[in-house]
C-alpha cells in the first residue's frame, strides 16, 4: 500500500460559559493545510439558550473568519451544551462547565454525518456544482479533448468536491464530544504511547508503545491474524526488512518514491516542493483582481503538478514566488529526495539497500514458494505483519504520518478471469457505505446497501473484492471502530496509484477529518510482472486447460557444435540466453535472420553474430495440456497505528456524572489488561483471598492487574477504567465470608455478586465475547452496596 | 545482550554399508575455525558387528585425520546401527542403508553429554592442566603481577579449556542420529525458512520465514508473552528501531560496537581484522620449530588482541605476514566497522541514525515512564520483542548468525541491596546443569542441583537472578528444547561485556557445538548511569527510608542580581548548570573557591570566573524522608532464531520404519498448525463432513489444514508430519454413518475413534496441554485399520 497524504480537517469548539452554565458554543473549522483563520474557515454555533445569540456575535468576532455571513444557525434537539439540568443527555454533561473544564479553551469536538433534509437544502447548490463539473469531465474525455485539458477540469472538480465535503463536515450533527487534548494527555499520562527517545529531545514521527499500548496493539495482530491469516487459510510469512536496491527499483519504490525537496535558505528547514507550490498557487487562486491569464496558468500548473521536471519546477519557484511558509525566507533549489532510508548491507558497502517502506514486496518475492507450498493451487493469500519505515519529510498528526509503523498486509493471488469467492455468500449481506468514483464526481452522498447488491449493480468490480471489504468492515467494528464513522470510498481513476486497477479505501473519521485505514487495491498483475521482468525468473501459475490444445510456437534450434567452435567460452551463455528468450523477441530475430541473413543479439554486454549456419528459427507443433498465466493480486493493507488512534478517538468517554473521569471502553477484545482485582482493604485475609482469585485468573490465562493501592474503591475503579479494564473484581469482607467477589463492567459500571469458583470462567468467557454483560446480570445477582462508579 | 560468537564444531558421520546393512560408522569433529583435515579432528568408531574393525581402519585412512592413535573404540549398547535386525532400536532405525542412504554420505550427526568413567578416565589430565593453569592464573591475580602476564596467562587457560570441551563432545554418547543436510533440506522444501531475495541472487545473513516457520515463530513468541509477560506482569513496550545516535553514543555501541577489517586488496573480500590475525598467529604457533622468543611473542599478542591500536594492528600484519585466507592475497590497510546500519532521519540529512543493535536501550530510555506506570514502585520488569540489526562481517551458519533478527529480552529493575524474589519459593526445586567460571577454571565437568541449592551455595548469586535462570530453563524445555541439551555458562570475569557484573548464558547444543541462546546478565546500573550522563535526566528511583534522617548537604547559594550583572544573557545558563551539579564536582569547586578565592567554570563552551561576591558555597542541613538510587538491571535477553533453530533441529526425526520419512516432533504448542483434516476420499458425503469438522475447529480457533488431494492416505500423513502439524483427523466411510471421525498423533502415529462432537474440544485440550495423548487413548477406542503412520 502506498499511503496517501490525509487531508485533515481541524475542528475547534469554542464554549462560553456564564455561571457555570454553558450559553453559547461555536465549532470552527479549517484544512490544516491552510493557513490559520484564513477564509477557508466556517463557523457554527449551537445553543438553546436564547441569551446565545449575542454570545455567538461575539464568538463570531473572536474567531477572525471573513466568512462568516454563510453560517448556519441551528438549536440542537439533544439538548446538547443545554442549560437544561437534565443529566441524561446524550454526549456531554450537563456540568460540563465544571472549574477545571472552563479554564481550558478552546475545546475539540467530534463530528457525524448528518440526513437532515435542512442540511441536504444547502448543500444542493454545491452538489449540482460537483455534478456539472464531473460532467462536463466525462464530457471532455469522451470528445477526446487534451490530456492537460482533462487535468485542469479535474483540478477543479477536486476543488468543488471539498468544498461538498467540508461544507458536509460542518453540518454533520453534533452528537459525541471528542476533546483531543485531554485524550491525548490520557494516552500519554498512562503511557499507552509517547514520542520516542523523549529524554534525548525526542524524534518527530517516531512513537513508543507503553505497556498499555503496546498490549492493544498486540491485541490487535493477534486478533487480525485469528480473523483473517487463521480463518481465511492465508499463508503468513514473515520476511525482512533490509531490502536490497535491485528489489525495490523493480518494484518502482527507487524510481516513483522520490520526492522533490526545499530548503528554507537560512533555517534549512526542509519542505516538499510540489506541496509548497501547490500552496502557494492555491493562495494565489484567492486572491482578488487575478486576470483570467493568470487564473488559467495557476489552474494548468496545479493540472501538471506531477509531470513537472526538476528544472520546470525550479522555473515555478520563481515565477510564483515561493518561499518559505514559516519564515518567509527564500528557498533553495530543488533536491531530489527519496522517502526510503536507505542504508549499505554488509562491510564492503557496495550493496546498498533500504527500509522496505511496504512489506508487500516481501510476499511478491516468495511467490514461487508459497505457490508451491500450496501444490501450485490458485487462489492463494500471503500476508504479513510488520515494521515498514518512510522517511517523511514532515510528519505529523500523532500516530497518522510517521516515519516507522506497523502495517498488516494481504495479497491475494487468483486467476484475473475467476474473481468469484466461495465464502462470498457468507457475507453477502452485509451493509456497508459506499462513496464511489461516480458519486464523487457527481456530487453526491455515500450511498448504503449490501454487499451483495453492490457486487451485483456492479458497484463493487467483484465477490473477491467485495468479500475483502465486507471483511474489512467486519474486522473494523469488532476491534472497536464506530460503525457510523467508517465508509468505503474508491478511487478516482486520476488518483489511483500506477499499478492499481481499481482500489478502495475504507476511511475512518477522526477529529482530523477522513482518514484512510485500509486500502484494498487490485494490483493486477504489476508486481509479479515487475519482479519477473527484474530477475527472468517466471512468477507464474498453471491453470490445466479444458482439452488438450495444440499450438504453432516458435522454437530456435542452435546448432551446437558451430556455436562452440566460433564463440567459444561464451557459447554456454549464448544456449542460456535463448532458453529463457520470449516469443516477440524471437520473432524479431527470425525477421532480421531472413532478411539480413544473420542476427544479432547481446549477451553479458558483448555483442554476438549468429547466422543460419549457427541457427535455425521455425514454428514447431506443440501439445499443451496447461496455461501459465500471472496471477492477479487483490490487496487488502491495513496501516495499524492509523486504526489504533482511531479506535482511541472513538472510545474515549467522559463519565456523565463526573467530567473528571474519562476512560477507554476499548471491546474486551482489544482491552490491554481484561481484568483487574482490588482490595478493599490490605488487611491479610483479603490479601489471602487476592491470591486465590490471581490464581483462577492465571490458570486460565487472563490478564489481570493488581490494585491494593490505598486509594478509596471509586479513585480505584477510575484509574483501571483509564486503561480500559473491561472488569473489576473486587475482594471485600464479605469475601472472608462467603467466597463471593463482585464483579464490575466498565461501560455500565453496573455489578453483581459472585462465587470466587465461578469468576474465573465468567471473566474468560467475558472477555472472549461467548458471554455478554447482559447475560451475565441475568444469571449473577446484581450488587450495589461499594461506590460502584 | 552483546551475543558472543559462536564456537562451532563440525560433526560428521561417516557410515559404511554392506548388503544393506550397517557394518561401521564413524564420527569425525573438529572445529569450524580449524582448516579441515587438521590436527584437530579425531573420530570414533561404533559398531557391534565384528566385521567391523577392519572397515573402521579403512575409515580410518579415509579420514586423512593424524591423530587417530588417541581414538576410543566401543561397541553400543543400545544396538544403534547394529545389524540385528531389530526394528525397535532407539535412533537410527535398522534399515537405514536403503537405497537413497547409502548414496549420501558423509552424514552428520547429534551428540549428547556421556558421564562413563572410561570417559572421565580419558579426560583426566585433560582437566588436570585446566585446572593447573587456572590456578596459576589466580595465583598471578593475587601476587599482582603485571596485567599483560596475567592475559597471557588467560590465554592459555582458554586454549586449555578448548581442548577438554573438544574432547569431551567427541567422547560423549552418540544416541541419535542427526542429519543437517536433510533437515535444511526439509526446511526449505517446506518453506519453513529459506534466504531472503532468493529470486535476486539473495542477500546472506538474512532470512524469510514462510507460512510453517512463521507459524512457528508466533507461537513461540506468543507463548513467551504468556509465560513472562503475562505470568510475571512484566511490562511490555515496543519502541522505535531507528535509534538517532546520541542514544547509542551513550549506550556504548557507537565506540564498541566497531571492529577494524581488512579488505582482500584484490577480490575486496571483507575480513575481521582480529579474528585474522588472531587465525594467523595460532596457525604458526602449531609450527614446529618456532623458538620460545617468537612463541612467546605470539601469545603476547594473543592476550592483547583487544588493546591494539589500528596502527598497531597494520604492524602486525606486516609482522605475522598476514593474507587473505581465502585467496592468500595481501590486505589492505585497517579500516574501522561499526556493525550498525546507519543511516539519516529526517529529510535534512543531519540527524544520524541506526538501526537498533538490541532491543534493550528502548526500554532503558523509558524508565522513567514505566517506573511512574508502576506508581513508582520496584522492582518492575520492561519487556521486549523487536527486531534488532547487526552488520555482521560475514554471516553463517544459517539462523545462528544473521543481519537482522528478532530478540526477546526482559530488563528487570530492582533493588541493589534487595536480590530477593517473592516467587523464587516456586522454583526452588528445579533441577539446572551450572557450568560455572570455577568449574571452567578447573577444568571440571558441570554440575547438577537445585537452583535452590545452587543459590545457598553461592554458585548463583541470588535469588533474582536465580529465579530468571529456572524460568529460563523451564520456558525452553516448553517450547522443545531437549533438557539434556541444555546448560548454564557462567562467563568468566575476562569475556564478560564491559558493562556486566554477572552473566550465565543458556546454551544449547547443536550440531554447530553449544551455542549461546539466551543470555542472563547483571547489568548492575550501568545503561541507566550512562543515559543520566548522556540527558542530565534522572534515572532513579526512591525509596522510603525507614525513619526521616539528617543530613548535611553542600549547597551552591548565588547572589542572582551579582550573576546577572556580570554574566547579563548566560546567567540563565550558569544558574541551571548548578542545578544539575554533583556532589563531587561542588567539593572540588568549593576547595578552589576557599583557597584561590574564585572558581572557574564551563558552560556551553564558555569558561565562567565566579567569586565569593557571586557565589557562596556551605554545608547546609536537610532532612530527608526518602533515598534516591540508581536501580540494578538483570537482562534475561533471548536470541529467538538461535533458539527456533535449535528447536527445529532437537526435534528433528527419522520414521523408525522408513528412513525417506522426516518430520519435527515439535510440542503442540510450538507446532505451526495444530490439527489436519484429511478425507478419505473428495465424494461430496464425506467433504460434507470435512465443512462439519472444520466448523468445529474454526468455532475453537483451532488452526487446521484440509489436504483433500488424492495421494494415499500414508502419504498424506507423511506430507503433515513434515509440517510437525500433531493432530490428524481422518474421515472415512464409517464418518458418514456413525459420525465419528479417527484421530491420529503425530509421534506415536497411533489413532482412536471418537464423535465428531468432541472433536474440536478434544484436540483444543491436546493442543493446549491439558488433555495428554496417554489419557485420550484411555478415553477414546484405538483405531487401527486404516494406514496410520
């Protein structure tokens, strides 16, 4: 997978607060890409209070936006931020504006699609705008117009669907608050990940994984190779990192993962020039007065961005003017720089290699292998689980861009003309969100159906594509991603990289906007044709043929003992060489041998003569009973730190009683530690009995974290829920008693009461999903004598 | 862990045949850093046919070996390779010589400890002159001679100690039979393992693991986590691979971890410059002739091998005549090698980087965080498993000496002055092989008790340490290794790291010799000191001192309006370099403030004159509550491919009854996949039952593999026994009526019948343990018609 850039959408809350009553709150958004408060900003306010609107007009002049005329005005019917004390609201709490919470401002908040048919009246207008110019693309390809014609019409179509989208963004309903800093200094207090090398300054884009993170991340593999690698069969390789160059040139990684770069002239700091221009020429776009001439150039560069040579682009630094975007300062000229770190293998340092910046390479190498290993059967799927690196020029966005990550990989190796799935039926029904291509260019919204419909309108190209995403899907919202936050958008044909036939993304929102988890692309049959053109070995499969065919083919026969005797040590190449030649070449030499009457072909950089005396070139009747053919590649890539930040964006909660209290209601499945055991008190009877109940726990393998901290019970229960304990046994006096524990579920905070014999299943049992919490309280007897909460 | 290098033996088996059947055998050894045919070689004979003397002494003359007078004759009893023809031996199986066999040839062999007192009569003198010498070297210790006499002296020891190591592998029991070459064979075959980039001529020293080895290698990991992550709740982290250079400045790898080489001045062909020189000068010390000057000079050189300077060492090539081994052309000059992989980060080039030699330093860097995730308590362990990198010279030895690898290491943080460990009562009585420095010293044999035993003798130093080592020992007896394979080596004081206090490697015996698999060492506060050093952050932890004490303290008091005025922009600078100030270097400023009446100092580069007008220095009283201490590190660190080779090859096996079939007799636990599902035939009423199986299996996450092809029924087991896959399930005609399918077990090759309704929780238990093969052959009928082994 070859990631793209994620366009992330900043999205502030601004909240006012008059006796600790929340009265007015304003959301603010903007791409990170621009610059701050620029007009690319829109505001939105939501209140009940009728003392809002002044506060409004006064947030609205706090905030800077020019654009603030377009701004829709909207009371929630939640109720929420409400003045309203009614404790049950959904999302944020009534006492919101608690002390400690009114001093920290401005607030982020999360965001969700909405239906409204209000919403859907304003968007309109800008729909009909995508749809026009999507059109009027379609158009222009059908009539055959210029290529560069074409781009600049996409360019634009690109420019109206993110206006939709973000104007999309804004109108979503506000249901969940979603506040980025204090998630992120949970994660980093309890140490579920923090940048790394922190005490030597730190490294930017390179993250540690604590015990916590660490544990859901191992969670998480085990659980994506139980899903996928055990259920589905897959073979599971496990291949190196260190690449050598000769691979990854082939593989188009040398060539196409090369960027041009900047530097500022007196900083050194560097920037991605295609960026920096594209920057500079879109802030030119706005501003006002720009003849239509110059309107046309600034659309044609940006059309062109990609094919521009090293020394255009250094002619663009000048004609626009590009500097510095921090300091102002000019920017050097342009240097090449590739996104691979590259290193030299061994001690003579001639053989220069690189972090594989993929780990697909890895399995389309071992093609022959796995393909053997499965009885030269198709179809087949290789997957892999491991560290990639990319040298970004600058990475951001926590865990989203950084240079070292783990990547989850699928290829799926079948016949390009049986794209059928045995277990498609398993699936087929499916529900899932779809944005394609068309709708992109059209303007309009995702649309939802099942898989199997989408395979049979053709939506979806295939049932082994489809089942991959119906998977995908599945995999996703049983790790914990909100099902309402994800959707599966294609490709336009313009985006998609050079080697895929059709791919899609599932993307997941996130307070930085859409973000694309999982690619599942159709590679077709690049690769393995890349690797075989790289190293003339055949990465092939055999299909038997219904009936046996007969076939004309091509065949040189050398005259051996000539060939020896004129060229000498250099006849065994030349035998070599016509062993693995392939027809159309043979077909010229025959040409050239019949009317030139000899031929000449290069073997080792020398140059060699042959003439009919030497060889002879006829059609030769051949029986065949199978047909090689390169297999096609279907690859689902999962990114792992970009899925793991988006489930602890989805799950981080705020109690509604206490503001105070945030927590983590990561799935059983992904919780790092399934279980914690707590003392009321340290007196040795209870102590006695902590060890009984560990050593039910450790004989069934369940993870479990002791607190006999001196801290009250509730103080207790809110430092497990922050890393996401799932359930709490707790040993209290009546356990000396009865040898019953009570047993406490982290969402509900609800308890019952249980034998000490029977906590261990129930945990496990608990834990794996067999029982539901539900259940549970149904068999148990409910408990709620201890501070619960 | 620093691994050391690898003392290979080369073991090679030579068998003699007639008619069929074996009438001789003989062994041949020698060192792998000996030219073959060397003196070192010595072989040994064993037959039980009488024929056989007279095929021993043509084995004899074929072995071009010279010192073949000390060889030892004795018959086994056992029977192994006897020619009475009784299928029940133990190893190699009687009709061994079968067709195939008796074309390979030399085969190569295992070995195993022997405690005869023929042997030990044989040994003798052999243990005698270790002894002597580490006496004298103890003596010299103690009298306080010169150092250099003193390394000589070691020198000899060590060679002394290689010697009766040799010696006593040679003589020890041969009861299995181990065949490398076939078993690679089947490795790569299979595709358990095989070199990376195969298709592009490979890279040595790196490897892929396929779908059986990559199985294998997850289990072994996932089960390493269960037993001490999870076991011992250790905290595990997963920390960056790229490691900006600071980090391994501090750490010692960027001024140790460099080796001089020398290149082939006509091939370029890379060597180690030491290991040489070091080739060289014992290939002339066995020169007859040599005078004592020139002998003694050799071991001069031997015993400062370490302490050379390059220009030194370009002496010495000069002097030894020094050559390449390979083609005896000249070298070039030395030239330095860091074994890191270097390379940048970042787009500028500037911040220097490496791929991480171990694993270890990610955790030390963490400390702080994982020691406030503790809540500040000791002792904790920090956990690892990653990759880790080491441009190695030159690679071999399959698994043993790669490029990039994977570890598992554990960093145990306690207390200096509290060694004791709670659950050591859990271990006590677990039976180890101790090979301790003494013992080597003294040319004994290792020792066999209880680590309890060993602890109260002071063999192991305490009870932390001795705790790790029983778990140790019982995690590898777990996942296969053979326990009568496996010993404890204390490193001697002159080969531990520069930063060990203690260290006792796990070593396996291989076919390449004992090879050091897991490392345990005491890195008492060393990695942490030097990280202090390296950031100025503390890394310390506290303890509560058992009543508050007084103490007087010398404190820096600055006249702060003085400093500034003086020092105006540095003042910042100068007052936070007294911050961070030690003790010591107070002291020695405070002496020169009193005698010379100013002090100067150096901060960032500038040098500072301060006076008493500045600056006051005094003792100061303090009360204190708590104490602050550098924590002490044991470091159970485990080379995971070391360990995986030599599971595979312990547990590598020969069918008794047809020597054509091999397969790994690995636990279940270890076993790449747990259970095959094999029908009889593909008629859809039995394939029907296969999906029933399955979904059974599946239900039960157990991983499985259907092998419906139509090869016979032996020939599929055999294709699954190869894979070391335990558990077979057949499905027959009799499934289809009575819905009970057979059940096979690999080592035993025995079946019994049973429902298709137990099945899945039946193979579940025996694949985890707690159900074993003995008890369900009591519960389910024996089946035996069909063609089970």
């Amino acid at each position: 997978m070859w990631l793209r850039r994620v366009n992330s959408v900043v999205v502030e809350k601004v909240v006012f607060f008059k006796k600790n009553h929340c009265i007015a709150s304003g959301i603010i958004r903007g791409l990170i890409s621009s610059p701050p408060h620029s007009t690319a900003y829109s505001s939105k306010v939501s209140s009940s209070s009728s003392a809002s609107l002044s506060n409004f007009l006064n947030l609205r002049n706090s905030c800077c936006c020019q654009d603030l005329k377009n701004l829709s005005l909207f009371s929630t019917s939640s109720g929420f931020l409400s003045s309203t004390p009614d404790r049950k609201v959904k999302g944020l709490p009534e006492n919101w504006g608690s002390k400690k919470e009114r001093s920290r401002k401005p607030v982020k908040i999360g965001i969700e699609m909405a239906t409204d048919e209000k919403i859907e009246e304003i968007l309109a207008p800008l729909r009909a705008a995508v749809k026009e110019q999507g059109d009027l693309v379609r158009k222009m390809k059908e009539m055959g117009n210029s290529e560069i014609d074409v781009k600049k019409a996409v360019v634009e179509l690109k420019a109206k669907k993110k206006l939709l989208e973000d104007r999309e963004l804004e109108l979503s309903k506000t249901e969940e608050v979603f506040d980025r800093p204090r998630m992120e200094d949970l994660l980093k207090r309890r140490f579920f990940y923090d940048q790394s090398f922190a005490i030597y300054g730190g490294v930017t884009g390179q993250y540690d994984f604590g015990p916590m993170g660490c544990a859901t991340k191992t969670n998480f593999l085990n659980f994506w190779r139980q899903f996928f690698v055990l259920e589905e069969g897959m073979f599971e390789v496990d291949c190196s990192i260190l690449t050598p160059e000769p691979v990854l040139k082939a593989s188009g990684h040398v060539d196409r993962f090369a960027d041009l770069m900047v530097k500022d002239s007196k900083t050194g700091e560097c920037f991605r020039l295609d960026h920096l221009i594209k920057a500079t020429v879109e802030k030119l776009q706005k501003e006002k007065g720009t003849d239509k001439d110059k309107q046309d150039r600034m659309l044609q560069v940006l059309a062109q961005l990609d094919g521009y040579s090293k020394e255009e682009m250094e002619g663009l630094i000048q004609e626009f003017n590009v500097v510095s975007p921090t300091t102002g300062n000019p920017v050097g000229p342009p240097m090449e720089f590739n996104l691979m770190f590259s290193t030299s293998i061994g001690p003579t340092g001639l053989v220069k290699g690189f972090l594989r910046p993929e780990t697909a390479q890895g399995i389309f190498v071992n093609f022959k292998r796995l393909l053997e290993f499965n009885q030269g059967k198709l179809p087949f799927a290789g997957a892999q689980i491991g560290n990639a690196f990319r040298n970004e020029i600058s990475p951001r966005s926590g865990l989203l861009r950084v240079r070292e990550f783990t990547m989850a990989e699928i290829e799926h190796f079948c016949d390009p003309n049986d794209l059928t799935h045995p277990r498609f039926v398993e699936v087929k029904d499916t529900i899932m969100t779809y944005y394609s291509a068309c709708d992109q260019m059209e303007g309009k919204r995702p649309t939802r159906k099942t898989i199997g419909e989408a395979v049979a309108d053709k939506l979806v190209a295939n049932e082994t594509l489809g089942y991959f995403l119906a998977r995908i899907q599945m995999f996703l919202e049983k790790v914990g991603v909100n099902p309402e936050k994800l959707r599966f958008r294609q490709h336009m044909s313009n985006e998609m990289a050079h080697y895929a036939r059709d791919c899609w993304d599932a993307e997941i929102l996130t307070s930085y906007g859409w973000v694309e988890c999982v690619g599942c692309a159709d590679r077709s049959a690049f690769d393995l044709n890349q690797h075989t053109k790289a190293t003339n070995v055949k990465l092939v499969a055999e299909k038997r043929l219904p009936a046996p065919k007969k076939i004309e083919q091509l065949q040189a026969t050398l005259n051996k003992a000539a060939i020896g005797k004129q060229f000498k040590q250099n006849a065994k190449a030349i035998a070599e060489y016509f062993e693995h030649i392939d027809t159309s070449e043979l077909e010229s030499l025959a040409k050239s041998l019949e009317s030139d009457g000899s031929m000449e072909i290069t073997v080792k950089n020398q140059q060699f003569k042959l003439t009919p005396a030497e060889i002879t070139i006829g059609k030769q009747e051949k029986t065949i009973h199978v047909e090689e053919f390169v297999p096609n590649v279907i690859e689902p890539s999962f990114g792992v730190g970009r899925i793991l930040y988006s489930i602890f964006e989805h799950n981080f909660k705020v109690r509604p009683e206490d503001s105070q209290r945030t927590y983590f209601s990561l799935p059983p499945l992904m919780a790092p530690v399934k279980c914690s055991v707590l003392p009321l008190s340290s007196k040795p009877e209870l102590l006695q009995m902590v060890t009984r109940v560990t050593q039910e726990l450790r004989k069934r393998e369940i993870s479990f974290r002791v607190d006999d901290s001196s801290g009250s019970i509730g103080r207790r229960y809110s430092r497990t829920d922050e890393i996401a304990i799932p359930f709490g046994i707790t040993i209290d006096f009546e356990t000396v008693k009865s040898e019953t524990v009570t047993l406490r579920e982290r969402d509900t905070t609800l308890q019952v009461r249980l034998p000490i014999d029977k906590v261990g299943e129930t945990v496990r049992d608990l834990a794996t999903g067999t029982l539901t919490w539900t259940k549970a309280m149904e068999i148990f007897p409910k408990f709620d004598s201890q501070d619960a909460s």
